[in-house]
C-alpha cells in the first residue's frame, strides 16, 4: 500500500516539474544561435528567421534582429537615418558575452533605446519603442537591455 502511495507521489511530482518546465518555454526566445529572455509582461507578435518582434500593448515594442555581417551595421544605421532616425550619443558596453554599443533614439512619435551586440558572431540589434510623450527609463529597467542582459 505504501509504494502505492509512493508511486503516486513520485508521478505528481514528475507532472508538477514538466509543467513548470512547459510554462517556462514561454520565457524566452531564440534567433540564430542565440537565445534571450522575453521581457516581463511582453509577448512574441512577429517572427521569422532573422527577427523577433515583441509588445507589451500598441504602444511598448521590442524588437530583435540579426545582421548578417558586422559590415551591415553602418549601412543597416545609414538606412534608418535616412528614413528620418535620429540617434542619441552612442555608449559602448560589455553585457555578458558582448559587444554593445547603446544609443537612444526618436523617429516620429516613437523613442527607445537601440543596441548594436556582438560577440564575434553575427551582429544582433535590439531596440524597444514607447510612442508618447512617457520618459524613457534608466537603462537597465529598459526592455531592450533586459533582452540583451539575457542573450546567449
């Protein structure tokens, strides 16, 4: 009757860790070789193989996107400007593993953070946007440094 009872308990147990397992799939996100967190309360709109789209409501979006070489990074920056981005002063960073070089940004109705990340590989940008006229926040509580605090 005991291992009846310890039988059981064994089962609830293996449930219970596969299902927290199931709803910690959901937490993250991954590009190419890598994988990052998905920031708290945010939800994956948009995907496909070089880019991740995420909001958080109409107005808080992160995006994700992977270069294909470190030489596409000025001529990926030279288009936004173009289309009327304006680039705050750029701050180079050592998160983790990479490379970041962090600027704020304004295009429209629209502000965030941008990153440019690498660690040898192909390059990542990360950029999160809230339209209006809301203060950014301080760095590390923006969504776009969460995602590449976390990236692997």
């Amino acid at each position: 009757m005991r291992f009846k009872y310890l039988f059981l308990g064994l089962m609830l147990l293996i449930l219970a860790g596969s299902m927290t397992a199931i709803a910690a799939a959901d937490d993250y996100e991954s590009l190419g070789d890598y994988t990052f967190d998905i920031p708290d309360g945010y939800q994956v709109v948009d995907k496909d193989d070089v880019s991740v789209g995420m909001e958080l409501d109409e107005n808080h979006t992160v995006l994700v996107y992977q270069l294909d070489a470190v030489s596409d990074i000025n001529f990926f920056k030279s288009m936004l400007e173009a289309a009327g981005c304006e680039f705050g002063d750029a701050q180079e960073l050592k998160v983790g593993n990479f490379e970041a070089t962090q600027s704020t940004y304004k295009f429209d109705e629209t502000q965030g953070y941008f990153y440019i990340c690498s660690d040898g590989g192909k390059p990542i940008v990360v950029a999160d946007g809230m339209t209006g006229s809301e203060e950014l926040p301080a760095t590390e509580d923006s969504p776009a440094y969460q995602v590449i605090n976390s990236l692997e």
